[in-house]
C-alpha cells in the first residue's frame, strides 16, 4: 500500500529549479496545462472576479463622489432652512444619499414619524443596491479554494492510479497527478486571496459611505424638527 509518506519522497525528486527559465506568458500557459481538467471552472472564477471588481470599483467611486456633492449641497440649504430647494437638489440627483434625503424630504408635511419611517425604508433599498455585486466576490473567495481542493484530489487520485498500474513508485509515473493537485491547489488560493481583499475594501467603502448619509439623513430630520416646533411659536407673535 502506498503512504502519503512515499509520494512526499517523489515529490522531492521532481525537477524543478534546475528547469529553463520561462516568460511569464509560458508560465502561465504550463500553469494551465498543469491545472488539467479544474483549468477551465478555474479561468471562470478569474473572469468573473476580474469583471465585477472592476464594475464595483468604478460604481462605489462614482456613487461616493455623487454622495459628498449631494450631502454637502443639501446640508447647506438644511442649514439655511431652504427645504424646497433642498427638495429640488436630491430630486435631480440619482446618488444613494439623494434618494434616500428625497424619500423623507418629500414627506416633510406629514410628521416626523413618516419621515423618518421613509428614510429607513429607502435605506434599506438603496443599502441593498450598494452591496450589489458582493455576494458573487463572497462565494468566488468560498469556491474557488475548494476547487483547488478538488483539483488536489483528483490529481492525488491520478498519482496513485499511476502507481497502480506501474507497479513501482518513480518521479515520472507520478509527476502529472502531483502537478495537477499543486497547480490547482496554488490556483485556487490565488484567485481567493485578492478577490477576498477586493471583497473587503468594497465593504469598508460602502459602510463609510452609509455612515455619511445617515449623518446627513439625522442632520435633515434634525432640522425639519426645529421647523415644525418654531411654527406654533412664529404663528402666535
């Protein structure tokens, strides 16, 4: 019976260093020769993080420079007590932060309870919109080691069939199986680690940016409060 002990000892005889140097374009091509059968749902994890990173990245900047210009806008006419231009500011703007300010603004006359119940509610929906695209760099960080696992087992699977039919334990008979379940192994690890770095610098960005509108959103109810008290008070001079 073959050890795992004994296929470490092989793996030892395998050349490596001593091999020609490679450009990085023949690296990549014996990386995916070596990565056998798992090279394909491998390359789709790659294409798929690649593309929504990039969308996301681009997304969050435009919706955070969006969200600073309608906040700060806003704030200043809030400031001011100039609810109707205030209005007309995050009417005509599509930010996360408009939206949400709208939702409340529009309901200025119906009672703190409504506003606030407006804003929550608008909160929720654009929050959801913001994480748009994290779930897939969630389970690309989930699947895609365990596809390098699974490329592992079936290349040990491989290595040890080989020694079956051989009859004896050689570098050569092993070599393809070995490489396979490092490659896909290594493969795996490196498509997890950025797109779980990727995953969480998105996370951070968008909790500074709920934490920026619902500043802005307590500053509004805030000043709509102090509104609707002093009515009473400049009615009766």
């Amino acid at each position: 019976m073959v050890s795992f002990a004994t296929i470490n000892e092989v793996m030892v005889q395998l050349p490596g260093l001593e091999g020609p140097e490679l450009t990085l374009t023949e690296r990549l091509g014996q990386a995916w020769q070596d990565a056998g059968g798992m090279a394909w749902p491998l390359a789709l994890c790659v294409l798929v993080g690649f593309v929504v990173i990039v969308w996301k990245f681009f997304d969050l900047m435009a919706k955070a420079g969006s969200t600073r210009k309608t906040v700060k806008n806003v704030d200043e006419l809030l400031t001011q007590q100039r609810v109707d231009e205030a209005l007309e500011t995050t009417r005509e703007s599509d930010s996360p932060a408009a939206n949400i300010l709208y939702a409340g603004l529009e309901r200025s006359d119906e009672g703190m309870d409504r506003v606030t119940k407006a804003i929550e509610n608008r909160g929720l929906i654009e929050l959801s919109k913001l994480e748009s695209g994290l779930v897939v760099l969630a389970t690309l960080t989930n699947v895609a080691p365990l596809l390098g696992f699974l490329g592992t087992v079936l290349g040990m699977i491989e290595a040890f069939q080989a020694i079956q039919l051989a009859g004896e334990v050689d570098a050569q008979t092993v070599a393809e199986g070995i490489k396979i379940a490092l490659t896909t192994t290594a493969a795996g690890l490196a498509i997890a680690i950025p797109v779980s770095i990727a995953h969480n610098y998105f996370v951070s960005r968008i909790d500074h940016l709920v934490v920026d509108m619902e500043e802005s959103a307590q500053k509004m109810i805030d000043t709509l409060f102090s509104m609707q008290a002093g009515r009473p008070t400049s009615a009766g001079s």
